[in-house]
C-alpha cells in the first residue's frame, strides 16, 4: 500500500534555514564514515545539501 502524500507538513524553500558550518561538518564526518565509497559519499552530501563547497579564491 503507498503512502499518502500530504501538502499540510510540506516546508516551502524560503522557509528553510542554513545548517550551522559546525553542523555541517559533523553531518560530513558521519556521512563518510558510513559511506561504502567515494562516489556514494559524494552523492549522499549533494542530497543532504552539505556537500564540499567549491573554494574560489
């Protein structure tokens, strides 16, 4: 049986806020730890939205 989808809990975008750096990287360190390689790691931080961000200098 599927699960029904509802709007009422949904978060709109402009409502979201930034997880602190501090956070981030801790959210990384288990991410990696728990990842069976590179690339899922990668995949696993981009759906999460804390990926390694590009350093431009």
């Amino acid at each position: 049986m599927a699960a029904k989808t509802t709007t009422e809990n949904d978060i709109a975008d402009e409502e979201l806020e930034p997880v602190a750096d501090e956070t981030a990287r801790q959210a990384q360190r288990v991410v990696a730890a728990y990842a069976t390689d590179a690339d899922e790691c990668r995949m696993l931080l981009s759906m999460l939205g804390i990926g390694p961000s590009a350093k431009i200098d």
